[in-house]
C-alpha cells in the first residue's frame, strides 16, 4: 500500500479549500483518507495554510510521497509558522439597533381621564 500526501478538495463551487491529507493512492481525491495533516485556503490573502508539522514529518519517515503541489507547500510553509488563525472565528449574529437601544424597563400604563 503506497501512501500520499495529497490536497482534498472541499468548498463550494469556484471557492476552493483543501484539506492536506494521507491517503492511500488509489482512493479517491475526496474519499477515505489515512490522516487529516493540514488545510489550505487559496481564497485568502495571504493563502491560509496550517500543517500539522510533526505528523507530517512521520509520514515522510514512513516513505508517505508527497504530490508537486503539496511538495511546494511543504517547501514554502513547513520550516515557518501558520498562516491561518488558530481557531475558525464564527460571526455573532447581528442584533437589531432598535432593540439594542430600547429601554429595559416596561413602559408606564395610560393616565385615565
């Protein structure tokens, strides 16, 4: 069984994002994988890369052989650091202004006349 170290491709159509991943090399691009490794987003800018360097390092030892464009990855990102942020920060939903500013205490009942 000959292991790879290849891109997985997620994302929606014409937003590419890739999961850096060993897999045996005759599965699938997006099919069963071995190790999730790393991811790369080309979207943005400056490309987000993050790599699980140590992991990475063992299937290498384990003769693990890299596709070009992951090679090319290898060689810019692995001696550095991560491009991408630690955590996937999710957007907090947006709250309405007017009920932000309204008062917290209920309004006064009507004056009788």
């Amino acid at each position: 069984m000959a292991v790879k170290l290849r891109l997985a491709r997620h994302g929606a159509k014409k937003r590419p994002y890739y999961r850096i991943v060993a897999a045996n090399d005759a599965a699938r691009r997006d099919g069963r994988f071995l190790e999730l490794v790393g991811t790369y987003d080309p979207n943005a800018n400056p490309p987000a890369v993050r790599l699980k360097r140590d992991r990475i390092q063992h299937w290498l030892d384990q003769g693990a052989n890299p596709t070009v464009t992951v090679a090319n990855l290898l060689t810019k990102y692995m001696a550095g650091e991560d491009t991408a942020p630690a955590t996937t920060q999710r957007r907090a939903p947006a709250v309405a202004p007017a009920a932000a500013a309204a008062p917290a205490t209920p309004a006064a009942p009507p004056a009788a006349e």
